[in-house]
C-alpha cells in the first residue's frame, strides 16, 4: 500500500558542507570577502610534503549536543552519528564526482534490465575489522536489519520496498527476503538483486532503491532485532570493513580509531584517529589555539568570525541535504507503521501552505544569517547533482502579492484585525517550532513568523 506523508514541505535552502583543514602556512584561502556573494570553496587540500609514518589526526565535529551513538548503518538516524563512522565505516559502491558508481569500490555492480536484477559481487580480501570476510549473507542481512518491523528502522522506505519479497518480510508473512539470492551459498561473494521495476536511477550513488552496506552477520545475528540498536555489538564494540576500526568510544563525547589491519586496501599508515564533539560556542577559539588538524560542520552562521584563522584551509561543497519546513498533515500510526492523512488537518489546504512558501524571504535570510554559505532551494534535489535538474525551476522566491492572491482564492479572508481567518471564519492559529542551535537560530526564527 502506498503510503502518504503526514508532513507537507516548503524546501528553504541548500547549504554548503564546510570542513576546515591544518595547512602548512599560516594564510587563509578563504574565496569570499563580502557577506552577500555566494561563497565557493575547494573541495580538496593538496599537501606537497612527504607523508609521515604514523602520527595522530585529532578532528572537531561541531555538535551542540551529545553524539547518538548508533553505529549500524540500516539503524543511525542522524548526520552526527554518520560522521563518526566514517573513518570506519565505509560504502560497498565506489563512485565518481557525479555519484556514478564506478566499481573500484569493496564490491561491484552488474545491471541486467531485461531481468530486473542487480548482481552484487564482493572483492576477494575484503574483510571485517575481526579478520572474518565480508560475505553475501552480510550483504542480505542489512536488508533484514533493515526491513525488520522489530528494529523500527527508519531506512525502510517506499522505494526499497520496489525490492521483491520486502513487504511480505517486513510485514512478518515471510521469514525471509524472497528478492535477494545467493546464488554461491552463505558464504559466498555473491548477491542478487530482484526488483519489480528497474529505475533509471539505479546507476547513482544515494538512489533510495538499495543499500550500499552490508552489516556483519556473524557478529550481530545472536542479538534479538529489537534489541539491536542498545546493544553492545552496535554502541561499543561495532565491526565495519573500512580502513580504521573504533578502540576507543566515550559516549556522546569522543571517539579513537586506529588501523584496521585487515582493511583490503592495505593497512593505513596513521597511528591514531581522534574524533571529539565541540560546541558551536567554543570551536572558533579552539581553532585559534589550533587544537585541531580537521573540522567538520562549521557554523555557517558564524562564517565571518573564523574564515580569516590562520593555518588553516577551508574546503567545501554544496551538501546534498536540504533545510525545509514540514507542515504536519496527520499523525503516525505505531501499531500499522504507517502515516495516516487527515484532510481536514489545519494545514492541508494547499494554497495555505503555497501562500507561505512565498511569503518566506529565503534570499535574504541566505545572505544575512549565513553570509552566502547557503542559496535558496529550488527543487527536491540539492543542486551538488548538477544545474540541469534546476534549470526551469524558479522554487519559493519573495512574492507577497501573490502569497496573498492564493489566500484571497481560497477563503481565508482578513478580519478587522488585520489577521486572516479560516476558510469557515475561524481563528487562524499556526503554531510553529524549530530548532535550537547557534545565535542566529532563533532571529532566523522570528524573522519567519514575521514575514
């Protein structure tokens, strides 16, 4: 069964990843001098020097708040928990500067249209950090971690569930997933995929329709899956395949990684990774102490006071996320998994929900809270994808007049004191939330219940 979001949403700004990376000089490279250009950034440091044998990273991930801790990739639900994975945790899929998958990665991929099946196939020597070799039921089973209703993941979507045989493992009909095969046995190199449609995504990196991932089976499958997320297995001791594994973990604090000896690639030559949470408040001035070779999630809003520290370059891309605003159109059924649709909820009136998409001044805020480090979203797709996916796009731009003319066309009328009324002549009260987080947080806040 199709299901129907319980949210409507205006998206508002696409924004860049900046990350802040040691340099061997004590000059800035920041590309940008004035508030209201859109600022551009490299994305890579090239250092000339020679490598050094062992050594130590140390890494600020900007985090007003503690780390989640969820190291499984089918179960994590936000970006913090991703980030520190990442010296770990690493994609079975290679892919190039446009997200095309390239097969240099742990495993390949092999597209057969005519029927409808995806062949999966891992490289000889790709290992867990235990030594034990990534096999096809590792691939399969973060499909079931995935697809179990026990785990509540929130990576089972309506597009995998194009997968054969998902639904029905999902839903409890069936013990397994009837669209994947291992065609060489448990243990063998080898998956297939079987789908209902084949998209023409499947190519791209991020394409919703299968994981890039696969999750260590003989280490997790004695741990019930709706005990899963709290487990030891996934909080403290997890496995990955990537170059680093985690020895050492704080939780919500920090995190060390040294080498992962049996990584396929060969063992990596830095002693020691260190990743640390570090408020929005207090990393310009641990920059400025250089207490740190690398930076991720630098506040955007605060861009003006750390661009010029010396030592340091920045790199950056446009992020392939998006900031929206959700209108909520129903409520989530917990017993069924599914969102249930209230039409005659507040905000299902369409031209309701238009009308404020108008009236938001997203250039402006892009410019003043985010010194150009953002740029007002267009589409559903961050422009990082390329320019032809926005080019006869114009998005939610400023236009009051015609804000009002949808609310005029659709009932909601103005009362003597100046506020519009429902389309019944009821008081309109919209409540509104919206995050924490950095000084522009709650200007940027009231500056949209103003507009």
């Amino acid at each position: 069964m199709k299901k129907r979001s319980v949210f409507g949403m205006i998206t508002l700004a696409t924004a860049l990843s900046i990350t802040l990376v040691a340099c061997g000089s004590k000059s800035s490279n920041s590309s940008s001098s004035t508030a209201n250009k859109a600022v551009k950034f490299p994305v890579s440091y090239n250092n000339s020097a020679k490598a050094i044998k062992g050594g130590n990273v140390n890494v600020a991930v900007v985090n007003d708040s503690p780390f989640k801790g969820v190291f499984n990739e089918e179960l994590y639900t936000d970006n913090y928990d991703n980030q520190y994975m990442s010296p770990a945790a690493e994609s079975l899929f290679a892919y190039n500067s446009k997200f095309k998958f390239n097969n240099t990665g742990a495993a390949t991929l092999k597209q057969d249209n005519s029927a409808k099946t995806i062949t999966v196939t891992v490289k000889p020597n790709v290992k867990w950090s235990d030594g034990q070799p990534v096999v096809a039921r590792d691939l399969v089973y973060a499909y079931e971690i995935m697809a179990n209703k026990a785990t509540k993941s929130q990576r089972y979507t309506e597009s995998l569930q194009n997968i054969e045989g998902l639904t029905e493992y999902h839903d409890g009909k069936a013990d397994s997933i009837s669209g994947l095969t291992m065609p060489k046995g448990d243990n063998g190199d080898t998956m297939v995929i079987h789908f209902k449609q084949m998209k023409p995504s499947f190519g791209t990196s991020g394409n919703g329709y299968f994981l890039e991932n696969a999750a260590p089976y003989h280490y997790l499958h004695d741990v019930a899956f709706d005990k899963l997320e709290s487990s030891d297995k996934v909080r403290k001791q997890p496995l990955f395949f990537g170059p680093y594994k985690m020895s050492k973990i704080v939780a919500g604090q920090s995190i060390e990684y040294t080498p992962n000896q049996y990584y396929w690639k060969g063992k990596p030559t830095l002693d020691k990774i260190t990743f640390e949470n570090v408020s929005t408040a207090s990393i310009t001035s641990a920059l400025k102490n250089h207490k740190y070779d690398v930076v991720y999630n630098m506040p955007a809003d605060s861009y003006n006071d750390w661009k010029s520290i010396g030592g340091y370059d920045n790199l950056g891309r446009q992020s392939l996320a998006y900031n929206y605003i959700g209108f909520k159109l129903g409520k989530w059924d917990h017993s069924k998994s599914e969102n249930i649709y209230n039409p005659k909820a507040k905000m299902a009136n369409k031209s309701l929900r238009q009308a404020m998409g108008y009236a938001m001044n997203n250039d402006q805020v892009a410019a003043k809270f985010y010194n150009g480090t953002r740029s007002r979203a267009t589409t559903l797709i961050p422009p990082v994808f390329g320019k032809d996916v926005h080019a006869d796009i114009d998005g939610y731009n400023l236009n009051i007049k015609k804000a009002n003319s949808l609310l005029d066309k659709a009932g909601y009328k103005k009362g003597k004191d100046g506020y519009r009324t429902d389309p019944d002549g009821k008081k309109l009260t919209i409540n509104f939330a919206t995050m924490a987080g950095g000084s522009t947080a709650q200007p940027m806040a009231q500056n949209y219940i103003q507009q």
